[in-house]
C-alpha cells in the first residue's frame, strides 16, 4: 500500500519513532491512514510504504518548478516544511525489490 508521511506529524518524522502513533496532518493524511488501518487489519502480510515529494521525468512537481525559477531574478519558496523527496525511478525499484522478499511492514522511503 502506498502511503503518505502525512499520517504522522512533522517531529514523529524527524525522530523516525512512533511509526503507529498517528497524527494525520488533514484529510489527506486522514484518508491514507484510513488505508494504511484497513491493510494492515485485514492481512497478516503487507507492505505500507510511505512516501513523499514524489518527483521524476514526467509530470510536475517542485523540482522542476525550482528549475523553471532559474529564468527568473528572485525565485520564492516556502521556507517553513521539512520534506523527503521521493524519486519515481528509486520508488519503483524499492517496490520490485520489496516483493521479492518477506520482510514485510511498514517503510519510510
């Protein structure tokens, strides 16, 4: 299943404990751990995968967002959020190598 850090608050995060004490940021995060729950109660095995920032060659996101700032005098971002940029690529591979193995549970990637 993958999931969302927005289940967990922003110190949980940074401390990297407390994987199961939840504290969804908004209804986003109150959706995926919705998810999350649902999984793990129904099956003895799983994979939840939490991820975040997602980024790669297709779509938008704040990369590329940053690069198209390069044309510009002065770019402005949000200064006040703490992230853990996802690459699609490394995602993908994580994911294949995951389902080859038994270690199941929950993973930040």
């Amino acid at each position: 299943y993958i999931s969302t850090d927005y289940v967990l608050t922003v110190r949980e995060l940074q401390l990297e404990t407390g994987c199961k004490d939840y504290a969804p940021l908004n209804v986003y995060g109150q959706s995926k751990l919705d998810g999350e729950l649902a999984v793990s109660g129904l099956l003895s095995k799983y994979f939840i995968v939490r991820i975040a920032w997602v980024f790669g060659l297709n779509g938008n996101n704040f990369i590329k967002d940053v690069k198209v700032g390069a044309n510009h005098d002065k770019l402005t971002v949000v200064n006040d959020q703490i992230g853990t940029p996802t690459y699609t690529f490394d995602l993908a591979r994580l994911l294949v190598d995951m389902i080859e193995t038994d270690k199941y549970g929950y993973y930040h990637a």
